[in-house]
C-alpha cells in the first residue's frame, strides 16, 4: 500500500502539472464512474490546489469541488509528459485529466470521489484520521495523546498503522522506526513510555519527508527481509502477521529486544 510519503510526493508532482493550468479534458473510463458526469460537472473549472493528508489525495477544483483519491493497496497517480508512454494499461485507468502539457492518470484506484471541499473537513472517515506525521503543523503532543487513548494492551507495531491515531505510516515505515528506535513491534503500548514512541516517529519523520519531496528512500534495515542477517547485528530478521489485517511485522530479535 502506498504510504504518506508516497502521496504527498504524488500530490506535489499532480499539482505541478494542474495548478493553475488549463484543463483541455477529463475522462473517466472506468465504468463504475459513468454515471456521475463528473467531465460535465467540472467542465471549465480550474484546479487551484493539490494536497494530502496521510494517505489521502485531494484535487482542489474552482467552485468548491474535489475530487478525493485512497489509492489502498493496488491505485497510482501518474504524471506524463503529452504523447508520453503510460506506465500501466490504458484499461486500468479510472480518472485522465488532460492540460496542453500533461497528463494525469490514476490508476486502479479503489476510492475516487467527487465532494465538495466542506464534506472534506466534516466527512467522518477524513475527520477521523489522527495526525499526518508528514504536516508541516504536526504535533507530537497530540500523537501521544492520540495513542495513549488507544486499548494499553494493543501491539505498538498494530497502533502505528492505524490512520486514525496517526496517519500516513504505513508497514514499511513502521517496521523501520520500530527498528531505528529500538522498539519490539510486539511491545504492548502500556510497555511503550512517550519517549520510545516519540524516537518512532521522529526516526521516520525526516527520510519520509525526503521521499516526499522526491528523494529516495534510505537503505532498508529489516522490511522485507525476513531471514536475512541483521544489517547492524547479524540476528536473522524476524516476520510473521500483526493485528487484524494480518499486516507483515518485521523486527530484530537481538536489536529490539
């Protein structure tokens, strides 16, 4: 599934290619959108801003409208130069919007919708969701506050990737700053003191808004690499299913011990 970083740099390049700019076209070929007229409805508006919150994308069109985008684990925004080659199917496409220069695709995605930018602040899924670690206003007192009121009994690793105490951490950014900061994912949050929850976030904080602004990611230390020898230690790393999605939790047993 896409994380934070991934959209916010996602809603920095859609944003470069609409602001502001003309729009020549909008299609919408996936079916399930026929009926909602949204090239009609949208006709002739122009885009005046483009932002994320956690995992969410918002394009920000003239006359109070948005188009809102969760991408969950299959969708992608795509940036393309006109006349540049796609790089997915045309028939996985569910929203193409058109300017003189560019176009902008997404792709698969399971959750696209037009509101009006109202519904955005008082819809209950969006209303909901805690702290985006990637806000320039984020504010550590209200994520520990936010995970303190979580059950004391739940698995540290569990409570990060649920978006309503704290959004835009995804698996892999969980498992790296339970890592980075020396925390078992395992660890019930009444065994997690502020501190160690506060060195997981501020671990992951910086690379993420790095990735967001275009950087690469920085070199794994034990997603996905369930197995391996440690990159610090040399322990096998350790993976198996968390919390009731059964999302891959992957640790050091000699380094979060």
């Amino acid at each position: 599934m896409p994380e934070g970083d991934t959209i916010h740099s996602a809603a920095r390049r859609v944003g470069a290619a609409l602001v502001g700019k003309p729009i020549v076209a909008i299609e919408t070929p996936q079916p399930r959108h026929t009926m909602d007229r949204w090239p009609e409805r949208l006709d002739g508006r122009g885009v005046r801003a483009v932002d994320a919150r956690g995992k969410h994308l918002f394009i920000r069109f003239d006359g109070d409208l948005t188009l809102h985008s969760h991408l969950r684990m299959t969708g992608l925004w795509g940036v393309y130069r006109r006349g540049e080659r796609w790089r997915r199917s045309a028939r996985r496409a569910w929203l193409v919007i058109r300017t003189e220069d560019h176009e902008v695709v997404e792709f698969d995605g399971p959750v696209l919708e037009l509101m009006t930018d109202s519904r955005t602040r008082f819809d209950r899924r969006l209303a909901g969701l805690g702290p985006d670690l990637l806000a320039d206003d984020f504010d550590e007192r209200r994520y520990l506050a936010s995970m303190r009121r979580d059950s004391p009994g739940r698995a540290v690793g569990d409570a990060l990737l649920d978006q309503r105490l704290v959004s835009g951490i995804g698996n892999m950014w969980k498992a790296e700053g339970c890592f980075m900061a020396g925390v078992d994912p395992w660890r019930p949050l009444a065994e997690v003191s502020d501190d160690e929850l506060l060195a997981v976030v501020r671990a992951v904080r910086p690379p993420m808004l790095a990735s967001a602004g275009g950087a690469r990611p920085p070199r794994r230390w034990v997603y996905d690499r369930a197995g391996l020898p440690c990159r610090r230690c040399g322990t096998p790393i350790e993976a198996r299913g968390q919390g009731d999605d059964n999302r891959t939790a992957y640790w050091c047993p000699g380094c979060q011990a």
